[in-house]
C-alpha cells in the first residue's frame, strides 16, 4: 500500500475509532500522547479565561481608591543604555501615587556602561513630580538576589515591583499592578510580558506566539482560579511587609519561581492570601534572537523546576503548606508536564516509529500535529477575541500556529535533556544568575 494512502487511512481509522471498536489501538497510539495528558489542562484554562472575561465585562468594577507608594526594584547587570528605556517607562506612569525607582547595578566596575546609563537618567526624573530615582552600584557581583534583598531594605514602598533593567513598559502598568493591593488578602501580582523584538527573526516571532498563548490565556486561566504558577522576575508585584515576614529573597538561582513557591507555603495555613495575574500589566522584553542563545536560556528554565521541586522545596507538596488547589496544579503541570511528559513523548515518539509501518507512523503524527494545531488555533482565537489589546500585531502571528507544534516538541526535547543534566551535573551551580562562588555558598 502507498504510504500517503496509508496514512490517510491512518488519519480516517483515529478519527473514527473512539465512536467503534479498537479502543485497546487507540488508547496505545493516540490517547495518551495528547488527550490524557494535555487536554485537560488546556480546557482548565479556557474556562478559566471566559470565566475572567465574562467577569470582567459584567460584573461591576472595583475601583482604585487608594494608590500606595511604589518602588520598583530595577535588576542590573549587562544592559548597557537599554536601562535608560526602563526607567523612563516607569518614571512616565500614569499613576498618580509616588513611584520610587531603584536601579541595582551589580558588578557595577565591569558594567560601567549600565551604571552610567542609569546615572544620566537622575536629572530626567528629578524635574518629575511624584517620581524619584536613586542608583544603588553593586561593586562586587553577587546575582540577582543579592541585589533584589539589598533592594527591599533600602524600598520604602508598601508595594514592591521586581522587574529586569531591559524591559520597557505600558505607561498604565504600575496602576494595574498596584491597584490590586488594595485587597489586604492579596500579596503578589504577575504581570503581562510581550516579546519586544517579535520582528527581528522566525525564532522571535515564535516566541512572541508561545508568549502571547503560554503567559496571557495560560495564566489568564490559571489566575481565575487561584493558581498562579510562577510570578514573572521580568515583572512581579509584592506587598513588601509580607516580602519582610518571609525574610526576603533566598540564595541560590530561580529566584522568581523561588519567591513564588514560598509565597504559597503560606496559603494551607491562611487560605484567604492570593497571587493574581493581571494581563492589563504589560511589560516589553527582548527574546534570544538565536536558537543556540534561546535552548540555553531554556534549558536553564526547565532545569531550575527540578531543581526548586525536587532540590530544594521537596517538601512543598504537602496540602498543609500550598492547600490542595496548589498542590495538585503544581504535581500536574510542574512534576507531570515539566518533568515527566517530554520523557513520555520522546519514549512514545520512538516507540511509534519502530512499532508501525512508515504509513501509520505518518498518518499518526499527522493526526497529532492537527490536534496541537488547532488547540493552539483556539487559545489564539481566544486571546484575540477577549484579551489583545494589539490584535494588529498579534494578527501578524498568526501564519505560525503550524509551526508551533513543530517548536513546542523542540523545547520539550530540549525540556528532557535540561532536567536529566540538573539530575546528574547540578546545573543550576553553573547558571549566569549568579557568580559560581555565590550559588556554591547554598545548600542546595
């Protein structure tokens, strides 16, 4: 038989087989790989996301009545005159509380260039009412906790933002963010990001699709029903007295996932405290422009989730830190999606390959790549329905939804191969977040 007729027949035998017999077939070609194991999630966060929207536009809004002291916590190390942008994003907010602007510049000899970029921006936000700047030189490196806890003592704001010197920002992000921190029961916020230099390559724009899908409508749908997973160090909201109770940021790297976890141990003994995600908070950052660049940024991602899970906050899935809404959201979609699946789909993958003719084989990841192709096409449609608030970029995306099955299964290869060298090499040792004599004084 010709291979594409068998794989059409293939395709036609998947399509048909859950309304006939063969469920045994099924179960081991196709049914593991997407609906067991991603389609639940997927429908958690659309409902999720209507249920925002629908909120949103219906119910009556709660306003901002108060607007508390900010200070944003500016992270510096190598971003030359780009930091320049970042402030004066956060000294042009339109909020009308007083915005308290820190710039940390660690290892601030080697990046002189930084320092004095941050330096020249001091006149330019003096003349601002209501805005104030104050550059802190880290002569010594010490990463980037060291410069967010060296940051929180000098903060005089009841509402901390952590956000990274080479990001810019919508000019009505600090009144999103701070707003929500006139409900005492909330405690840290997550904020929107968006990938800046979307137009430079296919890998860029790439990655401003998974952005738009994997931030936006993921923790749109995440937020809505308590589960904030992780809250971005690119962009982040704090009540700063909380920040203090907990003693600050911990050593070692991942410090974003890191403050997040803790944050959550808090919330089996006073389930009351929230984090939201607020997806109005739109913050600007710049995306690896080469694919070497992007799998080394990413396999320091995905290495760090073992490391934080199974490292060091093993003992996070107890339901009397997280509660079990915590609990089993971070089992399935860290444990279980970070670290279990891509090993799954690499076995899978392989097993298809060697245990069926070239037809079948063609005819099953066709049917696979569909199936991802219009789950991505829903959330897209989705977000643009409900939440762009750029959909003449955003429409720009959307010749790529069929490449992105294509580039989701390259990062959970590469996903695999992160968490087996956190497993055996203690990866997070070597990470850049750090100098090797700061991240080796940690315990873990």
């Amino acid at each position: 038989m010709d291979v594409l007729e068998q794989a059409r027949e293939t395709m036609l035998l998947l399509l048909t087989m859950p309304f006939g017999p063969g469920w045994g077939e099924l179960l081991f070609r196709f049914v593991p790989f997407v609906l067991f194991l991603e389609l639940p999630v997927y429908l958690l966060i659309l409902l999720g996301a209507l249920r925002h929207a629908l909120r949103r536009d219906f119910a009556t809004p709660r306003a901002c009545t108060q607007f508390p002291r900010v200070t944003c916590l500016v992270t510096c190390y190598n971003e030359g005159e780009a930091v320049a942008r970042t402030i004066t994003s956060l000294a042009e907010q339109r909020y009308p509380g007083f915005i308290e602007i820190i710039p940390l510049v660690d290892g601030a000899i080697q990046n002189s260039a930084t320092y004095a970029a941050a330096r020249s921006m001091e006149p330019v936000v003096r003349r601002m009412a209501n805005r104030s700047l104050r550059v802190v030189p880290k002569w010594q490196r010490g990463g980037a906790v060291s410069s967010l806890n060296l940051g929180l003592q000098l903060a005089t704001g009841e509402v901390v933002l952590a956000v990274d010197g080479d990001t810019s920002f919508d000019n009505d992000m600090v009144r999103h963010m701070a707003c929500h921190f006139n409900d005492p029961a909330v405690i840290g916020v997550a904020g929107n990001l968006r990938v800046r230099n979307a137009g430079v390559n296919l890998l860029t724009r790439l990655q401003a699709l998974e952005y738009l899908l994997a931030i936006n409508v993921s923790r749109v749908g995440q937020g809505e029903f308590g589960v904030v997973h992780v809250i971005s160090g690119a962009l982040g909201g704090f009540r700063r007295s909380f920040l203090e109770k907990m003693g600050g940021y911990d050593s070692g790297t991942a410090q974003d996932g890191d403050i997040t976890l803790r944050m959550k141990h808090y919330f089996g003994r006073h389930p009351h405290l929230r984090l939201v995600f607020e997806p109005r908070a739109i913050g600007h950052t710049d995306a690896p422009e080469t694919w070497r660049t992007f799998f080394r940024q990413r396999q320091r991602w995905d290495g760090d989730l073992y490391y934080l899970y199974i490292r060091k906050h093993s003992r996070s899935f107890l339901p009397r830190l997280q509660g079990w809404k915590n609990v089993i959201l971070q089992v399935w979609t860290g444990l279980y999606f970070q670290m279990v699946m891509p090993y799954i789909i690499i076995i899978y993958s392989t097993a298809v390959f060697v245990l069926f003719p070239p037809g079948v084989v063609l005819g099953t990841y066709a049917m696979v790549y569909l199936l991802y192709t219009l789950i991505n096409g829903l959330l897209f449609a989705v977000h643009m329905a409900l939440f762009s608030e750029r959909p003449r970029a955003d429409w720009r995306l959307v010749w790529l939804l069929p490449l992105q099955p294509l580039f989701m299964f390259l990062q959970r290869v590469n996903n695999a191969l992160a968490t087996l060298k956190q497993m055996t090499c203690s990866a997070h040792l070597d990470s850049s977040m750090a100098p090797w004599w700061v991240l080796r004084k940690s315990r873990f």
